[in-house]
C-alpha cells in the first residue's frame, strides 16, 4: 500500500499525487471523483480516502490531506490524524505493508524537522497491524531528517518495549 500526498479535492495536481495519477493511469482519478464530496471536498484535512492502486505495483492508494503549515490552527493535530487515518485504512484492507511519503513537506510548507517526529510517534503509538511501515523519501536531506526520528522513537520506544518491528526511512 502506498499513502498519496493529496489535495482535498483528490484531483492529482502536481508533485506525488500527480506523479502517482499518472502512473495509475486515469482510472485512479476516476476512481477518486466517484467518492463523495462535500462541496468539492473528497478528503478533509486530516483524513485519508482509499482507492485501488490500478497500474501501480501497491494494490491500493490511501489518500492522505495532510494539514498547510502556514494556514492551520493545528498543523500538528491535523497530520497527526492524517497519518493515523492512513495507518488505520491501512489495517482495515489488510494491508503488510505501508509506504509513506514526507506528508505536507512539500508544497503544503510543514518544515521538515516537525513533521518527521509527528509522523513516526504515530507509526509507533501502537502495534498497528502491519508487517512493515516505509517512510518513502525522494530527497537525502528528507532521509537524515526521518532517520534521526526514527532513532529517537527507537530509542524511546526500547526503554518501554522490546522485540517488534520497527518503522523504516528509504
């Protein structure tokens, strides 16, 4: 399974979503205006929407809206819930694995060195019913930034708890 970095709307604009609306082919966008919306609005902020994955390799897409820094009363709160949501989807298809993206990194301004902790307390606040989640990440400054997390996670999580899986960063 992999998590989309998207626009409430579900439209595919650019960056990961768009990148991920092409390689699904036109039958991922079809499949995202088919789903509900409440005055254009498919997804919320802080909500996740599931899809088939069509000509990707992952059998499904979770939908992610993660929060805009600059515009949220609750950056934190929001991608918190968007990643939770995504987890949750996740567990709900029987999903073994999840591949994450930055969420709200990009265009949506989250600086990085917030975001990443956000998101790996919420892939270690329970033992989610997964085999493996993936932080998936196209750029090395991404990557060091995730990875100190995940170590810091780790090393919280190694006080209280030994012998699961541990979420990675590629």
């Amino acid at each position: 399974m992999v998590v989309n970095a998207a626009n409430p709307y579900l439209a595919g604009c650019g960056g990961l979503d768009g990148a991920l609306h092409r390689a699904a082919g036109p039958e991922l966008l079809a499949a995202c205006q088919a789903l509900p919306a409440v005055e254009g609005v498919r997804c919320p902020t802080g909500e996740s929407r599931l899809t088939e994955g069509f000509r990707l390799p992952a059998r499904w897409v979770v939908h992610a809206v993660g929060s805009i820094f600059s515009r949220s009363q609750d950056p934190e709160g929001e991608l918190a819930s968007a990643v939770r949501s995504a987890f949750v989807l996740a567990e709900q298809v029987g999903a073994r694995t999840i591949g994450l993206p930055a969420l709200s990194c990009g265009c949506y301004g989250f600086p990085p060195r917030l975001a990443a902790p956000i998101a790996v307390a919420v892939a270690y606040e329970r033992p989610w019913n997964l085999h493996r989640a993936v932080f998936v990440l196209s750029e090395r400054g991404l990557l060091s930034v995730w990875d100190r997390a995940i170590r810091a996670a780790e090393g919280q999580r190694a006080r209280r708890v030994s012998g699961d899986s541990a979420p990675s960063a590629l």
